[in-house]
C-alpha cells in the first residue's frame, strides 16, 4: 500500500519517459491545478503524485512510474491466483491528456489494463484492475500520465495497493 505521505514506497520513475510524477499537497499547488485534497487524509496537507501539462511539456510527452517488481509466488500458497490494484485518481480539466495503466513483465513486455483520455471529474475517483499472468512470471505495474493541451489541467493518484495475497 502507498499513500505518498512521506515517500514512493519504492515505486520509481521510468528512465525511458519525457518527465516526472511529482510528489506534492494540495496546499503547495497553484490555483486551479490538481485536486483541493489529496484522497487519504482528504485534507489540503495530504500527499499524492501528480503530473501536470505546462509550457515545459509538449502535449503527448509521457511521464511513468513503476511499482517494485511483484510475484505471484508466496510461501502462503503456492499460486497467488487473483492480483489486484486498487487506486485513487484525479482527472480534471478542459484539455487533460491520458492516463495508461500497464502491467510490465521482467521481459518488458507491457499489456495495457486501463486508458483513460480526457476530463473524468473534479473529484478522486476508485479503480480496481485485476493483474493477469499464469503465476511463474514477476511483474510490475507502471502508470502512464500524457501531457495534455491545457496549462492547468493535471492527473493525480494516491493510495495505491495491491490485494493482500500476494
């Protein structure tokens, strides 16, 4: 589980991208810009990640985070058959860009799970993805933000877990 209030637990920013997700609060963002709280505390201080389109983006410049290398393999079970994340996110804008969500084996091959385009409400909304695979290959799960059109227009996410099983 990661709710950014005081890190990335061990999520890390891709090399192969444009720019960065950035860890910020609310009470730090320039008006109009990301949500008025971040979604655990639901409170200006909270923390989440987030990207914003500005003049140092180019629309459709990618920025990409990837969660620590996972295993279907737990000495509690033989095969963990379900794996899910559940996560929060924030949409808001007249020209957002893209949200992607991948799930990225240690081959680097990457399915896609989720895309998201365009405003989806000023407000934090509840994903769950089931991770799929056969169980013997490790994995991650990397988020995709694109830069859209408009200078104040941003994608946020917080609170990201992984079920329990595994």
């Amino acid at each position: 589980h990661c709710n950014f209030e005081f890190d990335l637990c061990g999520w890390k920013q891709d090399e192969n991208d444009n720019f960065n997700w950035h860890l910020r609060t609310s009470s730090t963002a320039k008006l109009g810009t990301g949500p008025a709280t971040d979604h655990t505390l639901q409170e200006p201080s909270g923390h989440y990640i987030f990207i914003k389109s500005s003049f140092f983006q180019l629309p459709g410049q990618k920025a990409r985070i990837s969660s620590p290398v996972l295993s279907r393999k737990n000495k509690n079970c033989k095969v963990c058959e379900v794996v899910v994340i559940i996560f929060y996110y924030h949409m808001y804008g007249a020209h957002i860009g893209s949200l992607i969500i991948y799930q990225r084996t240690t081959l680097k091959h990457e399915k896609i799970l989720l895309n998201l385009t365009g405003n989806q409400g000023n407000f934090w909304q509840r994903r769950a993805l089931t991770l799929s695979g056969d169980g013997e290959e490790d994995f991650q799960v990397v988020f995709e933000g694109i830069a859209g059109e408009g200078p104040k227009d941003g994608i946020a996410l917080d609170d990201l877990t992984f079920s329990r099983e595994c």
